[in-house]
C-alpha cells in the first residue's frame, strides 16, 4: 500500500452508489488497516449546501441504518470524510475544486496521489472529465505521485459513444491510469475461475473446441426492474444493462486462453482476445439466432412508454468465429422477472460416438454458479449398483462458503477499491474489452431496433 498521502475524490457522495458500496467497502478497508497509512482524505462533492458535518451525518445515519459494526471507531473513520460543494455542470466548481485540491497538497506538505471516483450517472461523465482537464486536475505533480481515474459502466451507450468516451479518457490519461468499473469481475465466484481452469490440470488440456461441445452463460434476475430505475432502463434495455458488461465478462473468463503469466497485463489482453473471437452476428442471423421480450405488465410501470419496445429478457445464440473453441456453441441469456435468480454457465462436453456402458446419451457437464450459491458441480457418469451395467448421473460438487467455514469473503467494491489504490488492474475492462464488446452487441441492437425479431410480451 502507497505510504504517500492520498486524496480520494468522491463525484456524487451523496448518491445510491455510495450509500449502497463504497460507503461499506471504505469502512471494511478502514477496519483492516488496508487504507493509506498517512493522510487519506475522502473529498467527498455533491451540489447540496453542506459542510463537513453535515456529510459525515449523513453517512452516520447511512451506518445505523445498514447495521455497520465496530460503533466506537465509527468518529475515527468519518473524520477522514471532508465536503466540497460543487454543481458538475458548471465550469466554476472546477475552478473552485483545482483550488481545494492544491489546499490539500500544501496542508499535506506533499503532492498526493489522487484518485477520482466518479460514482455519478454516465451522462456526467464527459462534462467531468473535460472540467478535470481544463483546471489542470489530471496533471500529476511529480514522478512519486499518481492520478487514477474510475468509472462505473456502461461505457457508452453503444459503439460510437463508447469510442468517443474512451478518445476522451485517452486525452486525459494513459491507459494505467483508468480503471473502468465491471464490479461482477470482482466477485469471489468469478476471481476463482482462473485458479479453477489453470491450476488445475486435468481441465486445462481439454478446454478446446475438440473437447467441448456447447457452451451456456445466464444471469437471471427474479425481481421486476425497480420502479424507481424504471425510466432510466426503459431507455437502456436488458442486452446493454447486464448483458454487454457482466455477461460477456463472465463469458470472457470461462473462455479465454491461458495467459503468459498472472500479470494484469496478459490476463486483461487475453480477455479481449476471448471476446474479439465471438461472431458477429448479420442482421439476418439476429433475427433468427436472438429472442427478445418484456415481462407481462412491464408497460405498465411508472416511467415506462406505452409502446416500448425494450427488451427484458434475450437469449442470444452464436459462436466462436477463432481460437481454441471455434464453431463451438454459444447461448447468452438474461433477464428480468424470471422464476428464480440464477447466475451460471454450463460447460458441456462432448459426448463419445457410443457410450461404454449403453447406447443412449452420457454426457459431462461442468455448472460454475454464481448465484443463489456459489457453488462449482461436475456431472459424472457412474455405474448403478446391481447385477446389470447400467449408468446413472451423479454430481461431484463443492460449495465454496460452506467449504472456507464461513471465511470471511472480501465485498465487490472491498476488493475494486483496495486494487485501484495498490494500482492493480487485473479486475478492471481495459478499452479493448470494452471495444469487443460493443462490436459484439451494436448489430444486435441495431436489428431490434429494426423489429427484427419483433419482441413478444409474455410470462418468462
């Protein structure tokens, strides 16, 4: 952990994100002494008329009512929290904020390591970062020092915003420097499938095209979308919310080669080749390769257009165009409103021509689960007991909570935090992951917007 002061700076303090993550992940930090050991300073800005008190109240309140534990540190840790008042849409507050910030250095009596956080709606971020430019505030003070910027997705809202959002990050800063937000690549079940597939070496050999016959990714969701988010998703739609992010993500790490070694460097470029390898579809194969559709009563909900065509649920069928998996198989499926919540992917393997034991189907299936549990199972074929040769299914399982007793398993935000602070990369979508994406999912956006397939309204 860097020694030199550091200044997290915190766009939209106020907001759900920090009320619901940061806030929580800050003070797990805080607890187990992971933060910077001299003068971490959390400069938190919002447009409310407030001061220093009033923030660290309102955090207060936000930590009686989610339960935080440890109550005699809690005046310790909100003393690191300090206000800055500040519109983002007005070029004044950067003006303002350029000079709180050297306050900052000179009260340090040092030139500190900044980390802005923009944890605001990304249609802030551009006039953000163009403030952030224009008063000097990327300009690292000295070689000892460093400025980091992080984002949450989506990263545009399709290929050409994205591209401009990513030229407008490459003005500012050079790429080990943005730390783009997939909170789903921090999850413990997901930081887990590269130790699963390559430090073990039974699977390492047969994760190719000549082993593996399909291969299916799902996140579903058994709750409606919110009906204060109803608006903002109405416009946004189930393929960019979960799908061109966590599930490509997801996708990306069970697929990907292995990389040269455990650099964040190797692992991120491999990542993006997994990606790049997926077939883009033509709009002839969308319309009958893709299934889209809304839950019964969604154009009901406040917010929501009486005609809306945006999509809650999809199922999407392609494959790999190159690499080791080519021609394999490939089902992406998300939703909302589904029977139950379930994030998985289903490795399935070839079957032999004729099985050993009997003619009829024996196949092997790999499920890594996400949610409700997270829990790895392998389904194996074994011989019943008795005096014939017959086969039955069995499952070779391991529940990872129940198999660590409980240990305890570091949050999302616990773990994105302690990297961009450590300057670690690894859990964080380069621009070339984020490029793959969109390349993958604009024809697909663009054809439903075409009605091609139409979109059916049903009970999923």
């Amino acid at each position: 952990m860097t020694k030199r002061p550091t200044t997290l700076i915190v766009f939209g303090i106020t907001g759900d994100l920090v009320k619901t993550k940061l806030l929580w992940a800050l003070f797990n930090l805080f607890l187990q002494g992971k933060l910077p050991k001299k003068d971490f300073l959390v400069l938190g800005l919002s447009r409310r008329d407030w001061d220093d008190n009033d923030l660290r109240a309102h955090l207060e309140k936000i930590m009686i009512e989610e339960g935080f534990p440890r109550k005699s540190l809690w005046n310790d840790f909100l003393a690191i929290f300090s206000y800055f008042k500040a519109d983002f849409t007005c070029p004044s507050s950067f003006v303002d904020l350029a000079k709180r910030v050297r306050k900052i250095d000179r009260q340090a009596s040092s030139c500190t390591n900044k980390l802005y956080y923009l944890a605001v709606s990304p249609h802030f971020y551009q006039t953000i970062l163009v403030g952030l430019k224009e008063n000097n505030l990327v300009v690292t003070c000295n070689n000892s020092s460093w400025t980091r910027i992080a984002l949450e997705k989506p990263f545009g809202q399709d290929l050409p915003t994205a591209k401009k959002l990513d030229q407008l990050l490459g003005s500012l800063f050079a790429e080990n420097q943005v730390y783009r937000i997939d909170h789903y690549l921090a999850k413990e079940n997901l930081r887990n499938i590269l130790a699963l597939r390559f430090d073990n070496t039974f699977l390492t050999p047969i994760w190719n095209k000549q082993f593996i016959d399909k291969v299916e990714v799902r996140l579903w969701e058994k709750e409606k979308v919110a009906d204060g988010r109803t608006a903002f998703y109405d416009g946004l739609g189930a393929l960019r919310d979960v799908g061109q992010n966590h599930l490509l993500q997801f996708l990306a790490l069970l697929t990907m080669d292995q990389p040269q070694d455990s650099s964040s460097g190797a692992i991120r470029k491999t990542r993006a080749k997994a990606l790049k390898n997926l077939a883009i579809l033509s709009p002839g194969q969308v319309e009958k390769k893709t299934v889209r559709a809304q839950y019964d009563g969604y154009r009901n909900q406040l917010g929501v257009k009486k005609n809306s065509s945006t999509e809650t649920y999809f199922k999407i069928s392609t494959s790999f165009s190159d690499g080791n998996l080519a021609g394999v198989p490939l089902i992406l499926e998300a939703g909302k409103a589904m029977k139950k919540n379930l994030v998985e992917a289903k490795i399935f393997f070839k079957q032999p021509s004729k099985c050993f034991h009997q003619s009829s189907s024996c196949q092997n299936v790999l499920v890594y689960r996400v949610k409700p549990k997270e829990t790895i199972f392998l389904t194996l074929l074994v011989k019943k007991p008795g005096l014939v040769d017959r086969l039955s299914e069995a499952k070779m399982s391991f529940d990872y909570r129940a198999n660590f007793n409980g240990e305890k398993f570091a949050s999302d935000y616990e773990k994105l935090l302690l990297d961009i602070l450590i300057g670690d990369q690894t859990l964080f979508v380069s621009t070339d992951e984020v490029m793959a994406q969109w390349r993958f999912v604009e024809p697909i956006i663009k054809a439903w917007r075409q009605g091609k397939p139409k979109i059916t309204v049903k009970n999923i």
